[in-house]
C-alpha cells in the first residue's frame, strides 16, 4: 500500500516554486526532541517529481536522493549531512521522514532559495531567493571547469593577480554554502572565499601552483560562466601537448574521445563463468581484449588495459586505474551464463549495461554473479550488491556520466544488431556493478555473449568470432566519438 501511495506520485512533475513564499499545513512529527516532515507532503507541496526506487529503498524528490536509516542526502555532485537519520516511521505513521531543519539545505540547493523552518507554526518560510541556478566542477584530461548558471543573464569581469583569480558578477546575489566543496573536489584550488554586497558578488579561488592561464567563458548571453583552470605543462610538455582551448576538447560534452580504457574481466585466480566445452570466460574476454586493442589504436586511439595477461585485479581497483590514466570511456568485458542444462540450451545473446540500480531481478542477478570477485580479495566480505547508502554517494557519479554511458550503451547495441550473436532483450540493462564504480567517465559492462550456450560459447571461443567482437566494438567506440 506505501509503495502505491507513493508510485502516485511519480507523474508530479517539478514546477515553479520560486513564487512561494510560505509552505504552511506541513505534516510534522517529533521523535526525541527533533521536528520531522513528511517527505512525500513536503514534495508534494513543492510540485516535485517523485519516484520510489523500490530495489534500492531509496526515495527521489525531484533530483535528491533520500534512504531509510541513513543520514545522508545527496543531490547531483554534492552528498548532505543530517542531523539524525531519515526515519521510515514516527509514532505509529510511516513515510520518509526528514530531520527538520538539516533537511532544508538539500531544498534550497533545488529551489535556489534560503529555507527556514518556524516550529511555532510549523511552516518552512522562503526569506531570500538567491540568482544561481547550480555549481558544477568536471575534471578533464588537461584542467578542470567550473561552470555556475544563472536564473538569468549577468554582466561578469575576471581578474588574475597570482594566486587568487577573481570573478565579479554585477548585480547578481549569491549563496556561497554553494562553493564550500570546490577546494575539496578540485586539484588546483585550495581556497575559495566569496563576498556580497548590494551591487555585486565576487567569487575569488586561491589557486595552487599547479595551475596556469584561467580563463573564463561566458555562454547562454551570460546565464552560464565557465571557469577554465589548466594543468601547468613542463617545458617538454608545452611543445608535445598543447593546452586545450574552452571550447574544443574541455568541454564535457564535446571532449574528443582520445583514451580507451579496456577491461577484460576476471583473470588469474578467478576464472569467470565457464562455459560450452570447459571454456572460461577470463580467457575469451582477454583474447577480445587484446584484438580490439590493437584494432582501436589502429584507428588513432590511445588504448590501456586493466589486465594484458592472465593475472587477478580486485575490482576497485579497475575502474581507478581507468580514472587515474585519465581515460575518455571505460569498457568492461565480460561474458553471460546461466544454470541448468535445459536453459543454456535456449538462452544466448548480448547485452550491454551501464551503472544504474537494477531494472529487472534477472539484471541484478547478473549483477551479483560478476560481483562475487570481491570474495576472491583479500580480506573482503563476500559482498555482492550496492547498499541503498553507497547508491546515494554514487550519484555523484551517476549524475555526471549516466547520460553518456547510456549514450554509449546504444551505440554498442546498434554496432552488434544483425551480428553473429543475437541481442538478447533490448541488448541494453542497468544493474549495480561493482567494476563500473568509480569509474569518472562514460561506462560500459559488456556481457558478449552467453558462454554456457552452445552456439554463443562456439562462437566466442574461436579466432573469427573474437575478432567479429572486436570489429563491432571499434565500430561502436568510433560512432560515439564523432
């Protein structure tokens, strides 16, 4: 009965709130001297999107991120600390229950306005309405940018006077809580300090000695500003690689794909599933792996591996040894099985899936099956699925490269229809794997094909059939990075 009490809100779409300046009849209750409001009745009155992830026991309200028993919120880039845990039922009534007023922080960063909660009257009050829309940090290869959004377009002026780079914007107000994290997440700032007055609002980063030439760009008629900071370049450096420009290969969106990064599954003392014949599914994805290695680079691109021999990597480490060579897509290989003589005898195709909480029980089955590696490590628990907690920390992730890693999924699932092995559904899933964690690009699970079907298993364990793979792999990394 909750979850239909909260699927009926699942077409509640976000609207303007911006106008509303009192949110009055809040259903609160109190539980060890702390308020709480009812998250459903609280998105409900600000006309938000809501929808129930039943797999993952995790709540959204409109792009927050909320779970039972946890004390973090998260929304976008940005994880929030609350005061006391989300409670899933308070005197005998169930629902999400938010710790007042911790909970309001999350709020304003959607709403982009100041939020204070009056228990006298048991109303969350709009005092201020701030004009920045969102603050965004993307790493690249060569530097990082910032970008801020506007609600609407200011007039903006940069200064450098090493080390601090100052950003003026005329006329406009802004909540610095918004910039607390930068230093944190990024590699060439150290401090940010922001001042207000009623003319303006400067935004001045201390910059660390890492970084060379700011430079800021202004886009949308200045609704968006973009701060570009570049890696500082030896003098080798300079003449082999030249800084890239704001508007060719920095950008997010239309960054040349240049390193692939390429990771055969399993390895060494894990063999994978094995399959038709006793062929093992460590073997057949290096054996790909290394032909669409030599296929890629053959194409321009620069290639790495996780694994070139038959050797053990714990999973967390592959997807960072993706981010720490500054890769531009990671593919994980791997191939499919299934138990039972009966089913294997039926059951084949390819399928390719990104890191999304599992849409289907078979997808997250999957799922566990690849991540039972992790009890291969040492001294790790044999942990098999994502905790509703770590879904939250992920959608740092998640909301930076899903959009990408979808895109890529599509154009492996055309680049393989019509091929040798047939698609199995809709050739494309989401599930919780564990190897794409961490990984700070655009990310793929590949599952090739099924080893334990006769047909499928024949096919991956020849010459002709592993090039056929890789030959449909390159085709799809080249269409996504035109």
């Amino acid at each position: 009965m909750f979850k239909k009490f909260l699927f009926f809100f699942l077409f509640i779409f976000l609207a303007s709130a911006l106008a509303q300046d009192t949110i009055a009849n809040l259903r609160i209750e109190k539980k060890a001297g702390v308020a709480y409001a009812d998250g459903i009745d609280l998105g409900k009155k600000l006309k938000m999107q809501m929808f129930w992830h039943s797999e993952a026991n995790i709540l959204q309200i409109g792009t927050s991120s909320w779970a039972w028993d946890n004390e973090w919120a998260n929304i976008k880039d940005t994880s929030f600390l609350l005061q006391t845990p989300v409670q899933n039922g308070i005197n005998g009534k169930q629902s999400f229950w938010l710790p007042l007023p911790s909970s309001l922080q999350v709020f304003e960063r959607m709403l982009n306005k100041t939020l204070e909660y009056d228990s006298s009257s048991a109303k969350i009050i709009a005092v201020q309405i701030k004009d920045i829309w969102s603050v965004n940090l993307d790493a690249k290869n060569n530097g990082e940018v910032i970008e801020l959004k506007f609600l609407k377009p200011f007039a903006a002026e940069a200064f450098y006077v090493q080390p601090n780079y100052i950003l003026r914007i005329n006329g406009a107000a802004i909540d610095s809580t918004m910039f607390l994290d930068l230093a944190k997440k990024s590699a060439f700032i150290s401090k940010v300090f922001s001042i207000q007055d009623k003319q303006s609002a400067q935004l001045t980063l201390v910059l660390r000695d890492n970084c060379e030439n700011p430079e800021l760009v202004k886009k949308d008629g200045g609704k968006i500003l973009q701060i570009v900071l570049r890696k500082k370049q030896t003098a080798g450096q300079q003449k082999a690689i030249a800084p890239e420009t704001s508007t060719q290969g920095i950008n997010s969106i239309g960054k040349k794909i240049k390193t692939i990064v390429i990771d055969p599954g399993h390895g060494g003392k894990d063999p994978g599933a094995i399959g038709h014949a006793g062929l093992r599914e460590k073997d057949v994805v290096l054996a790909v792996g290394l032909k669409l290695k030599s296929k890629l680079e053959a194409s321009g691109f620069s290639v790495k591996m996780t694994r070139s021999t038959d050797k053990f990597i714990n999973l967390e480490e592959r997807p960072k040894m993706a981010s720490d060579w500054g890769g531009d897509l990671f593919i994980s290989l791997h191939c499919n099985a299934i138990e039972g003589k009966e089913k294997q005898q039926k059951t084949d195709g390819f399928k390719f899936y990104i890191l999304r909480a599992g849409g289907s029980e078979e997808d997250r089955a999957i799922a566990r099956r690849e991540n039972r590696a992790v009890a291969l490590e040492a001294g790790k628990k044999d942990k098999t699925e994502i905790s509703p907690a770590e879904w939250i920390v992920l959608d740092n992730q998640l909301a930076l490269y899903a959009e990408r890693s979808a895109l890529l999924a599509g154009h492996l699932v055309e680049a393989f229809d019509g091929g040798s092995i047939k698609k199995l559904q809709t050739g494309a899933g989401q599930a919780g794997f564990m190897v794409l964690v961490g990984a700070y690009m655009p990310a793929v699970l590949a599952e090739l094909g099924f080893i334990t079907s006769p047909t499928d298993g024949a096919f991956l364990a020849t010459e002709k059939g592993q090039n056929e793979i890789a030959d449909r792999l390159v085709k799809a990394v080249t269409s996504f990075a035109k």
